[in-house]
C-alpha cells in the first residue's frame, strides 16, 4: 500500500485496515507461531495550519505471540501503537533535526523523510517492531508459586525432606 506521503498528508487523508499479525513477515520471523491475531491499523495525514508542517498519526492495535525470558514458554502480548511521525523534506533537515534533539533541545518527535513512494503498511511495521519490548515477560508466569491457584504442593520443601534424614 505506497501513497506520496506528501500529498498524504496535505489533503489529510485516512487509511485504515487490519490484517493478521502473521502477515508483518519483519515483525513475526523468528517469533513462535501461531501469528493469528487481528491487527488493526489507521494512518492519518494532517498539516499544521500556522507551521505548514506535515505530520502522520500512525496507530495500530492487536497482539503478538513472544517467547517469555523468564520462563521461556510463548504467550500473547497486547501491543499498541500511538505515535506521531512529523515529515521532513530531506536527509539533511533530518539530521539536523537528530542533532537539536541529541543535544536535548529538541522535542522527542519522530521523523521521516517525506517520501513520494511511502508504503503505509512498512511504516506500520516499523512502529510495531519498536512497540516491543526489549524483553518480553509474563506478568507471572505460569505454574510459578507467585500464580494464585496454582501452588505446586507437591513437591516437598526442602526443609522436610531434611526431617526425613534426620528420623533415620
Ligand atoms: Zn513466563
């Protein structure tokens, strides 16, 4: 799905659509399957009346299947994404724009160069991979003594295994 992301923007126009997580190959290789969430997905254009600046509002809303660092079985992560992408006419003016907000002057605003061949869904993609986390995490894990309900009683603490040892 490529737009000029130029005149995207100017006539502030819409897209919107979903498609299954399985089918953002960038972002689901290497992640365990299924991928069968829906992903839901809307780019809006929109120019600042004062500035004339160009800017994109990207969102996206579905799931994710991840392995857990902890424990390292999969499980479905919510992910969303929210983001403003504000449009720069070339290289150099993104650079320069890095450079004010490496020296912390700046605002945290993401940039993109204006491309007359913006495919839409890439940008989506984009966003999702970096809505990630680093490393992913049950809240709790399952079959951990932290889950309510599922204490393992089982297994004997060690304490009375060493009151065995000491009655013989
Ligand atoms: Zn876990």
């Amino acid at each position: 799905m490529v737009v000029d992301a130029v005149a995207f923007s100017r006539a502030g126009r819409v897209l919107e659509g979903s498609r299954k997580a399985s089918e953002f190959v960038r972002l689901t290789q290497g992640l365990p399957v299924p991928q069968d969430a829906e992903i839901t997905w809307r780019v809006a254009g929109r120019q600042d009346g004062g500035t004339g600046r160009l800017w994109l509002d990207v969102h996206a809303q579905g799931a994710v299947r991840l392995v857990c660092q902890r424990c390292l079985r999969p499980f479905v992560l919510p992910v969303q994404v929210g983001n403003t992408v504000g449009l720069v006419k070339d290289q150099a003016q993104l650079e320069a724009l890095d450079a004010l907000e490496s020296a912390g002057e700046g605002s945290d605003v993401e940039y993109l160069v204006a491309d007359r061949q913006l495919d839409v869904l890439a940008l989506i993609e984009d966003e999702l991979i970096l809505a990630l986390p680093y490393a992913p995490r049950h809240d709790v894990c399952p079959g951990t003594a932290d889950e309510p309900g599922h204490q393992d009683v089982t297994k004997p603490s060690p304490f009375a295994v060493l009151e065995q040892l000491r009655k013989h």
